[in-house]
C-alpha cells in the first residue's frame, strides 16, 4: 500500500481548488458574452460590423431610399425606375436589413374593424415596395422573379365597370371573379375564352361578361415582357348555391375541368386563373415589387377597397421565373422555406 505524505495531500488540493476556480470562472466568461439568441454577442456584433463595411461601398439601394417621388403613384407610367421606396421609413442599420435576402419576402395587413377601404390596399402596395431587397431580378434589372398581392373582390370597381357595359350591379353572393392569364395570340385566346365560357355552361354557370384588367406594359422588364400573357377577368354567375362555402366549391371544380379540358392543347400552359374566387382575387406578375401598382392600373383606383391584402415577393430558388409563379397563390403565400 503506497503512502502519501500531507504535502501531497495539500498541493493535491490545491490544484483541484484551482482547477474549479479556472473551470467556474471560464463558465462565467462564456455566460457573459452569450445573448439571449445563444449566439456569442462579439462574434454577432464583428459580423455585423463587417456586413456594413462590406455594404458601404455598394450604393445600389441608395436610389430606393432617396427617391424623388412624393407620392406611390406619381411617377408617369413609362417610368421602369419607379417605387414606392420614397415612402420608406428610416431604420437604423437598413444595410443589414436589406442584406438578409435568403428567401421570399411576404406581409400581411388587414383592418381590425374588417372595413374595406382604398387605403389598405396602398399601405400593402408600401409595405411589398420594401420588401424589393427580398426578391430576385433579371438582368435587365427590371424583370422580377415575381410580386403580387390578394384582396378581397374589390366589387365598387366592377360595379362601375358593369355599369358602364349597360350590366346591372353584381349579386356579391352569386358571382364569382377569376382573373386569368391568357394566350397573347388572339386567334389561340378566343379558342381558349371559348373553352372556359364552355365548361362553366356546362356546369350550370352564367358568364356575365369579361373584362381586359388595365396594365402598363412599359413597366415590364425586357424578358418579361417576351412571356408577358394578356390578362381578363372573367364575372359568372352561380344560381344553384346558396352558401358561400358551397360557391367557392363550385367554382374550384369549374377550373379543374378547365384545366383538364385544355391539358392536350399546345397552348395549355398559357392558359391560367391566378385566382377563382366569390372571396378573394390575385394580381401578380414577373414584376419588381415597387412597380405592381403602376403595372395594374386597378391598385391605383380609390374604388379598389379590400379589408385585407396578402403581398408577396419571389425569390426564385429552384425554377425559373414564369408569370404563373409569381405569388400570392389562389390560397396563400409563402416564402418556400
């Protein structure tokens, strides 16, 4: 049995006493400099330090951010530079903002109270403006990987559009609104009205009447508007329900043998409903955020009310951008991450 002395014993303690206090206190060092997120707060602040190092020497959002514009809708339509960003609050450390662009931007605002008015509609048109750092480009700079936004069915608009056509106002309840992108070839686009107009008969639907959506096609960029499809809106009529449930149910089987109808035809892909809704209604495209507004003329109209607005900015990962991928879908938007 080996014997140990006492001053053994005591140096021995002493290093265990020692190695406590070292271990204890590098415990504190480490809690100390962790933040609430569990990231080291110096590494996190170095990162960000050099992110806007990194960033100052690139100026290409300072024309988003000093823009000459007063209001969203004063710049002539021709005008491809045109934003909303003149309406973009100062923030504190924007650069690092605007720099965490991994994917899809999308919002959301509605009114409390569920009132519709114009001005919801503008502050969502504001709102996806800043959300421009979010989205892919083309590289003319002006073709976006896609921006849109989802209303209510802005139905003062259209009652004053059927006014004018010699049409008696709509029955919210019995109409639904799909707005489509069709074949840019006229003699292809007949055939393909002739075919929707077809299958809603068939199902026991009135066709009201269509309705060109006015646009701005110096708006667009140069690839998108190669693919750039014409833009309709068709109003129909459902008389055998009574339930807005049962309406939307109706209208979604309409479009599935639509697009079942059309599936052999070559101009098939061309052929498509951003939304068919008694509810809601999509406007999107190959835009860049800023410009949705100019493009459709519609979001300009102080008859355009809507209680809510979904808005979405593409950030296309893993397909090339089209006019039908643009978001928000028929039911939602989301950033695919």
């Amino acid at each position: 049995m080996a014997l140990q002395s006492p001053g053994a014993t005591g140096a021995s303690s002493s290093v265990s006493r020692l190695l406590s206090s070292a271990k204890l206190a590098s415990t504190k060092s480490l809690l100390s400099s962790v933040d609430f997120l569990g990231s080291s707060y110096s590494i996190s602040k170095g990162r960000r330090i050099k992110r806007r190092n990194e960033l100052s020497a690139f100026r290409g959002f300072t024309p988003l951010l000093k823009s000459s514009l007063r209001s969203p809708f004063s710049a002539k339509a021709g005008d491809a530079s045109a934003s909303f960003s003149d309406l973009k609050p100062e923030v504190a450390y924007l650069e690092d903002i605007v720099s965490e662009k991994g994917e899809c931007g999308v919002g959301f605002i509605a009114h409390l109270e569920n009132e519709a008015t114009h001005k919801i509609v503008n502050d969502a048109l504001i709102a996806l403006g800043c959300m421009e750092h979010r989205g892919g480009c083309g590289a003319d700079n002006a073709s976006g990987d896609g921006s849109g936004l989802m209303t209510s069915i802005p139905w003062d608009l259209f009652n004053e559009w059927a006014e004018k056509q010699g049409m008696a106002s709509f029955d919210k309840l019995h109409t639904g609104v799909g707005m489509l992108f069709l074949p840019r070839d006229e003699d292809i686009r007949k055939e393909a009205k002739k075919v929707v107009t077809s299958i809603f008969e068939k199902e026991g639907l009135e066709v009201l009447g269509w309705r060109d959506v006015p646009v701005e096609p110096s708006i667009v960029g140069h690839y998108a508007k190669k693919t750039m499809p014409k833009t309709e809106q068709v109003f129909v009529r459902i008389v055998k329900e009574d339930k807005v449930d049962d309406v939307e149910r109706e209208l979604y089987i309409c479009r599935k043998l639509i697009e079942r109808a059309v599936a052999s035809e070559s101009w098939a892909s061309e052929l498509y409903f951003s939304s068919l809704s008694n509810q809601t209604i999509v406007y999107k495209g190959m835009l860049r955020s800023e410009v949705l507004g100019l493009f459709y003329t519609d979001l300009q109209n102080d008859l355009y009310k809507s209680a809510f607005a979904i808005y979405h900015r593409r950030f296309s990962t893993n397909t090339s951008p089209r006019w039908p991928l643009a978001q928000p879908m028929r039911f939602l938007g989301h950033n695919g991450k």
